[in-house]
C-alpha cells in the first residue's frame, strides 16, 4: 500500500511539473503578446530608432541641460524636454513615485534602494571619472570639535549616514577598509538632499563626520570653518560611479524609449564637451547658472576631473553586485542579482557618441 502512495504521488509531482512547465511556456508569449496589444514595448525588445511626434521627456540632468542650451544642441533633440530641477536619489525617487519625471542622474545607490522600495527601474548609461583616485567625488569633511586626524580614529565617532544614497556606501566602505563595523561608530541617518545639511551638523557639533563632494560644497566649508580646526580626509575608497536611470514602466513606452535612446546619444557627446571645454564649462555652468564667483567654479571644474564613458558596462555591472551586497549586509534587505539594473540594450549609445565627440574636431559653442 505504501509503496502505490509513493506511486501516485510521483506520477502527481510529474503532472504538476508538466503543468508547471506549459504554464511557464505559454505564460510569458502570453504576457507579452497582452503587453504589445496594449501598445507597450517589451523590455528585451529592440529599441525603437523612431520618436514619434509629441513625445516629451520629464529629465533631471542639470548639467546636461545647460550644455545643450549652451551649444544649442536642444534644438537637435527629436522629442520635446520639460526640465525639471531634481537631483539626488531621494528627490528623484519621489519624482518617480509621483509620476513627475521621466529619467534622473544619480549615483549609483540610489538604483538600488529603488529597488528595495519595490519600485522596478533599469540604468540606460554609466559614467565613471578618469583617474578617479585622484579626482574622488566626495571626502570626508571632520567636525572642528572632533579630535579626528586619519582615519584610524573613527573609532567611537559620530558619522553622517544616509542609506539610500552613495554616501552611506561611502561610509561602509570607509569603515570596513579600517577594520569597524557600525557598532564601532554611531551612525547618525542624515540624509542630505544638500550639502548645507551636513555643514550646518558639523558645523554645530551635531556629528564628528560627513562625506561630502569634493566641490563648492567642501571649499566652502574649509574657507569658512578650517580656521576653527575644520578639516578634510580622503577617503580612500572609489565613488566616482554615476548612472542615469528610468522607471521599467517609462521603457515600456515605445514613444519615450525612442526617446530615451536619442537622449543617452546627446548626453555621451555633452560629457565629451565637458571635457573639452573646461574653462567654458566653468564659466556657463558655475558661474551663469550656479552663481559660482570664477575662481571657485575653476577649482570645481579641477577638482571634477575628466569622464569616462565605458563601452562594456562588465565592470559596472561587477561594481554594483559590490554595491548590492554591502548594503543589503548593512540594512538588513536581501540582495539581488545587479545584472537586473542595467538595460544592456543601451549599453553602446552614450559611450559612442562620447568617443565620436572626444576624436572628432572640437564643436564649437553659439
């Protein structure tokens, strides 16, 4: 009698996994054949070369903006642009979740977190720093009241800490590099939409650390506080890792995926003109737009050093699964396949057109 029960329900686990295996063949043609009648684009599908008329694209990129109008390169764009002026991972998450913008530029936790947060989203370019140990996106601004000299002596200190953005990589990073964990420090969650949050809680006595970027934001803080014992530290880890990233629901658009892929295209040749054009670049961007005086806008431009636009999104893809890892063993959320993030289908746009402009004569400004 027991061995015909085992019979039965083998030939059970047979039928359930032939069911199992027509539903998962069935299912997913099915799925996509009820997505493409909807007019919806798949998301392995080729990328549209055509925008369609009257297709407009919500886009937080500042900088990129700025060259554009600068260059009057926006009038190539096939697609209409409602600018809007967002920046970092929590704003731009919000702006997702509110349905105000179409594409954001970030770091590259802010992806993540997105993720975790039960938001789809996917990285359709990648943009690192040429020699980035030299040129490192922030640092770590020290207290005037915190007796800190290297980074041996975080021990026991109260540092800025904010998870859903790169800074909180910094800061785990830095820690394991010295042999901490979070229980060796006090973490103080401070997420900093900008950077006069974390100066003014320095400044205050609030919290002995903070990363802070490496531009107007840190000169600042020196010119006004090093008197009183202000100082910076390198950190030593690499932070130069900058995305830009949509919502799986704006690829699904064949409209704004066209439009998406025309966008990357001008932002690799913008990054390229950027390059290019350093003191130009100082004088529009930090100057005009950011009331920068001329010779902090220099020091910025300096201190940003040169992009670089890989071809092989491997290394970033390698660099983030890092990511993924450290800070799912840091907030306690379960970590994923990184591959997830990236929408391999642009993968070549922005850095072609990044290499076409970088070899290419030099494009003169209006």
């Amino acid at each position: 009698m027991a061995s015909r029960r085992v019979g039965i329900l083998a030939l059970a686990i047979l039928a359930l996994s032939a069911g199992l295996s027509v539903y998962a063949a069935t299912h997913e043609p099915a799925a996509k054949a009820a997505a493409l009648e909807a007019g919806q684009l798949a998301l392995d599908a080729p990328l549209p070369t055509r925008v369609p008329p009257g297709v407009t694209l919500a886009i937080g990129d500042p900088t990129t903006e700025q060259v554009l109008k600068h260059t009057g390169w926006i009038k190539d764009l096939p697609f209409q642009v409602k600018w809007a002026e967002i920046t970092g991972g929590p704003a731009v998450t919000e702006a997702f979740h509110a349905g105000a913008l179409d594409v954001g530029t970030v770091a590259n936790i802010p992806p993540i977190h997105a993720i975790w947060v039960g938001m789809p989203v996917k990285m359709i370019a990648v943009r690192f720093r040429q020699d980035p140990a030299d040129y490192p996106s922030f640092q770590l601004a020290i207290s005037p009241k915190a007796r800190i000299n290297s980074l041996k002596d975080l021990r026991g200190k109260r540092i800025a800490y904010s998870p859903g953005q790169v800074q909180g990589e910094i800061v785990q990073r830095v820690l394991q590099s010295q042999g901490l964990t979070a229980k060796d420090v006090t973490l103080i969650e401070l997420p900093s939409p900008t950077a006069d949050v974390y100066v003014n809680a320095l400044a205050g006595g609030q919290i002995d650390v903070a990363p802070i970027g490496s531009g107007a934001a840190l000169k600042r803080y020196l010119d006004r506080f090093g008197t009183d014992g202000a100082k910076v530290l390198k950190s030593g880890v690499r932070d130069d890792f900058v995305t830009m990233y949509v919502r799986e629901e704006t690829l699904k658009d064949p409209g704004k995926a066209a439009a998406l892929a025309a966008y990357v295209k001008v932002w690799g040749r913008a990054q390229a003109w950027i390059n290019s054009h350093p003191d130009e670049w100082a004088q529009v961007y930090y100057v005009g737009d950011q009331g920068l005086s001329p010779e902090d806008a220099r020091y910025v431009v300096q201190t940003n050093g040169k992009a670089e636009l890989p071809r092989d999104w491997t290394e970033a893809i390698a660099r983030q699964q890092g990511s993924v890892d450290l800070m799912a063993e840091a907030t306690g959320r379960k970590p994923f396949d990184a591959h997830r993030l990236f929408d391999r289908r642009f993968e070549t746009l922005s850095a072609d057109a990044f290499a076409e402009a970088e070899g290419g004569p030099k494009l003169a400004s209006r």
